[in-house]
C-alpha cells in the first residue's frame, strides 16, 4: 500500500538536517510525501544570509530555490511554503484550520515534525503543539472548514531529533535505517552552502544512532535517523516509515 508521510517544518533547514533519510527512504520505497515549511526562517535560521548583507525578501528567494533543489533530491511529491513570520512562529486560528483543512485533504498516514522542547531553538518547541491541536481539529466532526470533509483518523505523530538532545529530554523510541539512502542526505544536506560544518555533525550523528538501532536489534545498520513518537500506535504488517 502506497503511504503518506506529512512533514511539518518550522524552517527550511530542518528538512534536510532532521529527516532527509527517513524521506528519502519512504519515497524509494514507493510511499508519497509531502511537506510544509511553516517559515523562511529569516528571523533567525537564514542568519549566515542577512549577515551578509542580503535583505529579507531575497533571502526567502534562497532558501525557497535551496530547499526546493532538496525536495527533488528527495523525492518529495509536493512542497508548500507558508510563510508564516519565525522567532516567533506563532498560529492563529485561521493558521490552524488551513493545517487541519490540508490533514483532511491529504488524510496523512504519519506526520514528522519537531519536538516539543528545544532550547536552542523557541520555534521548534512550539510547532509540535499546533500540529496536534490542527489534528484534533481535522478530527473533529463539529469542525466546520470550508471545502473539507470533517474526520481524520488519529495519526501517529513521530518526532524529530532537536540539535541538543540530551538537553531537550529527547527520548528516541524509533530508528529508522536509512544507511540505503546515506548519499542522498549527504546530497541535499550539501544544497545549503555554508554549512558543511553542520552537514558533518549530522552525518556523525546518524552513525550514533545507526548504533542505537543496533542495539535494538537492527543489525548491520550504519546510519539511523532517530524519532520519539507521540502516541502509542498499533503497527499494521502494511506499516512503512
């Protein structure tokens, strides 16, 4: 069965740092993705850009050709970005029904998207809030949202690595072997220039967590993305991450 993963980004960058593999994996195997970009993260991701000397809506330009370079790579199906101001990234309501219009619309077999603490980052705490209160709406019978049919079945939230896990409470509880795909991370990781740095101690990590996998059972495994799930899910035999 083809499935469908929803990824909720608050910036550009977190795309590719935090769930490039499991993306680029799930589209391999046949399944469809599709992602949000809440933001251009001009308040604050695109530091090395407006540092430059670059102004804000040039800076957006990048990071929406940069990032949509990363999508083919990935073999996402489709990429919207919103444009919602970052640092703060807030939601109002009618924030909050177009998500929940799109979870009907799209009827998500899984969400990746951010944890619910990162003290380097105030964003990425608070999205994972607003996913789950857009679900609840999109669930709700009694929700009204224009050009929708109410109901979405209770989808497994699955939560990405912040930067500074061990600082964040972050408890992985899923590994997701992505050592088939390892050169397409490293290949849409390398679309932002300025951070090879950063692509490095990501690759790094992937081999921590390919260890982790190990340990749980996942033999011969070299490189890993790791994700806290929200709720508890009952895995079907068809489940694809």
């Amino acid at each position: 069965m083809r499935q469908k993963m929803l990824v909720i980004s608050a910036h550009p960058g977190d795309l590719l740092w935090r769930c490039s593999g499991s993306v680029a994996k799930h589209t391999k195997n046949g399944g469809e993705v599709q992602v949000i970009i809440l933001t251009y993260g001009t308040g604050g991701e695109a530091n090395d850009l407006m540092t430059t000397g670059m102004d804000i809506e040039t800076a957006k330009k990048v990071r929406k050709r940069d990032t949509t370079k990363v999508a083919e790579i990935l073999g996402v199906n489709q990429i919207d970005f919103w444009d919602l101001q970052d640092y703060p990234l807030e939601m109002d309501r009618d924030s909050l029904k177009k998500l929940a219009a799109y979870y009907r619309n799209y009827q998500p077999d899984f969400i990746l998207t951010h944890h619910n603490k990162d003290i380097l980052n105030p964003d990425h705490g608070s999205v994972l809030n607003y996913v789950i209160l857009a679900a609840e709406l999109a669930g709700g019978y009694g929700i009204e949202i224009e050009g929708t049919t109410p109901g979405l079945k209770r989808t497994p939230i699955f939560c990405f690595e912040p930067h500074a896990s061990e600082f964040n409470n972050f408890q992985p509880n899923v590994f997701v072997d992505i050592s088939e795909v390892i050169d397409l991370k490293k290949q849409a990781m390398s679309c932002f220039e300025g951070k090879a740095k950063l692509a490095e101690s990501y690759e790094k990590r992937a081999e921590i967590r390919a260890s982790n996998a190990s340990s749980f059972g996942r033999r011969g495994c070299q490189y890993a993305e790791a994700y806290q799930a929200v709720y508890p899910f009952a895995m079907s035999g068809d489940f694809v991450f």
